[in-house]
C-alpha cells in the first residue's frame, strides 16, 4: 500500500528523497490516498497534452523539445477515440537504417546523427527522408514503421502478474497445436507486456523512453536520444515528480468498452470463438476481463516481417522478425488503421494479413458464409474507445 510519505516525496521530489526518510509507514486514510493519485494523475494530463517547445520554460533544467523529435506531444500521436488513443498512419514512427548525416533544416523530425545502420530513427509522414542526407550516397532505407497504439486500460495491463503471462505460454489450446505463444522479454530477460514487438516490461519504462525518443525530453529513466556534437543540455527536462505523474496518467487511462450485444453480436462472439481468434485474442487475461489478448508473441507469417527491430529499432535476433506481440483488440472500433505499420485499414484487412501460426485461423474466417463474417465483425466492432 501507498504510504502519505512516499505519495508526497514522490510528488515533490522523487524517488531520490525516500532513501532519506526514515518515517514509520503510517498508511494515509484511502480519500486522501485517492485525492492525491488524482492529482497526480492530473498533473500527468496535463503534461501529456502539453505542447512543447525549445527552450520550454516548462523543462525543470534543459533544453525543452528536441533536439529530435517526433512530435511536440504525446497527445499529437495518440488522439483516436480521445487523449491516449491511437494515431493514424501519419503519426506512424518511421525506422530508417542506413548512415544519416544532418541536414541544417529540421521541421520537427529528428534522426540521431551518424547512427549506424539499423538505429531506429523516426519521423512524421513524408518529412523523414526529405530532411535526411545520407552519406555515401546511399539512399534512404525505411526498413519499417510502427503505428501509435490506443493506451486506454494500459494500467491493467500493466499490473497482469509475470506469473500469469508465463503461465499463458505454457497453456496450449488443443485445437490448434501448431499455435505457440512465447513470453516477451526485454533486455533484462524481464516479462514483456508492451510494444508490437513485446519487447517492454513496464509501463513506466515505455513512458520513459517515449518522452525522450518522441520528444526529446531527458528525465531521470532516459536521456534524449542525441549524439553528442548535437547535445545541448545533458539536464532534465522533466524530473521524477513529472515522470511519476505522466505515467499515473497513462496508467489511469479507463479501460475500453464494449456495447451491449444484440442477437448479432452474440453470435459474433461465437463464431470469433469457434474458427480459433480467441487462440490468441484470449478474451480475459488473468483479472483482465474483454482485453482479447494473450500478450504473448506469434509468427504471423513471412509477410508481416520487416528490418526494423522492437521499440525504436532495437536490436532484435533474426528469429524475432516474424513475431509480434498480440495486440489486444479492446477498443478496436477507435483505434484504425491495424497492424504494427497500420497497413490495415479495416478489420477484415487486419485479418486477412494473418498468416504463419494463424494460417489455418484465418482460412477458416475466410471460408466463413459472408453472414457469419459479418456477425463476427459486427461483434468486434462493438469494442471501442471508453
Ligand atoms: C511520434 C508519435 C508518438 C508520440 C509523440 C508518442 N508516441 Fe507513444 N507510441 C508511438 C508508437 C509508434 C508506439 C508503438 C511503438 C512500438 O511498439 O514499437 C507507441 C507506444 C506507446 C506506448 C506502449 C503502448 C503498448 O501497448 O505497447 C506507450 C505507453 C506510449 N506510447 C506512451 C507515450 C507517451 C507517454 C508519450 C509522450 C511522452 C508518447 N507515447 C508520445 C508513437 C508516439
Ligand atoms: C496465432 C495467433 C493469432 C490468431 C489465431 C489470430 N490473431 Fe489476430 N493478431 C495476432 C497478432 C500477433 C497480431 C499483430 C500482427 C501485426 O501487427 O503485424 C494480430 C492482429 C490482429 C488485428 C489488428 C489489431 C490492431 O490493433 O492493429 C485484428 C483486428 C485481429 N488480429 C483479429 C483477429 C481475428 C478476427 C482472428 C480470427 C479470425 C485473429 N485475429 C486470429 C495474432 C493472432
């Protein structure tokens, strides 16, 4: 449980100052526990939407946005269905490869200097690759994109046991022995929960890494992604107490909902259960109830593969390309277009891309009478944003 203690040394300073405090654990009433996580996570909402700039007077001690960056908010890329949805395709982060070299312009899109071949680079829409010059007259190589996902219920996920993650991997549906998921892990060997790729542990983590590589914001769990010669504040820009509240934020987003179900939806429910969706897309996860996820990983097929890596273009092992993490499909209504590049589209698009362990799956779907595909699809169309 949250002591008063660590709720304020959180809020004022950070994690920093708990090592300092030697005060008995006296556990605050709940209302004043919950008014305080409000507020925090108020706090963090504000931060979320804030719109940053150089110089921002809002940056506890650097240089505010940039130098790179992808946007000048979260909230410029994950908007669908409200603050904290997805992002269209032109919101996707590009991952370039290749040697870049910096052009004097930059409107508003970053590629770390000198960054060998495969660095995950970004960029908004067309703008990357007319602002990037790549010695040795190599051209530019896109090796894939990564589309923003909604981050409603992220906290629930979050908060799933390892246990239970495990434990999924080790439970076969014996209707599908060829489908095998296997547990994500960073590169700590800790239990993945987030990424198209499941290649992040905590949620706290990605929050983290998305103010600095997003937005050029260093704070205490990681510095801006820039090279040296391009540094021009080593400070941070935000401090524990802003990190804290960002991620109190995220991790307070509500959860997708899902409409009642008609007569239709009911036999969606079914049919998505009967031809092998729910294989992977497990309609509750441990606690989490309606997520449509195992948060495990599975080889969707050669035509999904790109050379991008995980998060940012991290390194991954070749045998890790054609796996990505099932997305949970709650609040799908409102977070188009699908897939991790959103190639997709519609649904049915998403679905028809599937291939690899979900072959016989998506054969089935596709066999389906054009009645029943409807039911399904009317049924998954009822999972939107809350
Ligand atoms: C330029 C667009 C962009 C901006 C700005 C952005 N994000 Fe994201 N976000 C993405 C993309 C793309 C992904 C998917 C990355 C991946 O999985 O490889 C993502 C993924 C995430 C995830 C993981 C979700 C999951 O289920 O795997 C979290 C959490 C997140 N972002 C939080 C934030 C926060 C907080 C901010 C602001 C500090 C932010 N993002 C700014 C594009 C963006
Ligand atoms: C073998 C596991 C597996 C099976 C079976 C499976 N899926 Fe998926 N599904 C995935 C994975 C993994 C992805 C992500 C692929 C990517 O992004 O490249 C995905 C993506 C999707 C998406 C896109 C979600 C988004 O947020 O972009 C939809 C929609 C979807 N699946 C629906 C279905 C339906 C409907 C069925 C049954 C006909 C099904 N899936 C069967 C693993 C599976």
């Amino acid at each position: 449980m949250r002591s008063f203690v660590h709720t304020i040394a959180g809020v004022l300073a950070g994690g920093a100052l708990l090592g300092l405090l030697a005060v008995p654990d006296a556990p605050a009433p709940a209302h004043v526990d919950e008014a305080r996580a409000t507020e925090r996570a108020d706090e963090g909402r504000a931060l979320f939407m804030h719109s940053w700039t150089r110089a921002d007077p809002r940056s506890v001690a650097g240089n505010g946005l940039g130098p790179y960056f992808n946007a000048t908010s979260c909230v410029g890329c994950h908007s669908r269905g409200g603050a904290g949805g997805g992002g269209s395709r032109d919101h996707n982060v590009n991952i370039v490869g290749g040697f870049v070299a910096h052009r004097q312009s930059w409107p508003g899109v970053g590629v770390p200097l000198g960054a060998p071949a495969g660095f995950g680079g970004l960029g908004i829409g067309g703008l990357t690759t007319a602002t990037l010059r790549f010695v040795r007259g190599r051209a530019p190589l896109v090796r894939g994109a990564r589309n923003a996902p909604a981050l409603f219920g992220a906290g629930l996920i979050d908060a799933i046991p390892d246990e239970t993650i495990i434990a999924e991997a080790q439970a076969r549906d014996p209707r599908w022995p060829d489908i095998r998921g296997r547990v994500g892990r960073d590169a700590t060997g800790a239990v993945a929960r987030f990424g198209w790729k499941g290649d992040v542990a905590r949620l706290s983590t990605f929050v983290a890494q998305a103010a600095a590589n997003e937005l050029g914001l260093t704070n205490p769990g990681q510095a801006e992604t820039v090279p040296a010669s391009a540094e021009r504040s080593p400070d941070l820009d935000l401090d524990q107490a802003d990190l804290d509240a960002l991620v109190a934020f995220v991790a307070r987003l509500p959860r997708p909902v899902e409409e009642p179900p008609s007569a239709l939806v009911e036999r969606g429910a079914q049919v998505f259960e009967a031809v092998g969706c729910t294989a992977c897309h497990r309609p509750r996860l441990g606690a989490v109830r309606g997520l449509y996820s195992d948060l495990l990983l599975h080889d969707l097929g050669a035509q999904l593969v790109d050379g991008a890596g995980g998060y940012y273009g991290a390194p991954l092992k070749d045998e890790q390309a054609p796996l990505w993490r099932t997305p949970p499909l709650w609040g799908l209504r409102d977070s188009a277009p699908y897939l991790h590049d959103g190639r997709a589209t519609t649904v049915d698009d998403a679905v028809r891309a599937h291939a690899g362990e979900a072959e016989p799956v998506r054969g089935l779907y596709e066999a389906l009478p054009p009645v029943e595909r409807e039911a399904l699809l009317s049924f998954l169309d009822t999972l939107q944003a809350p």
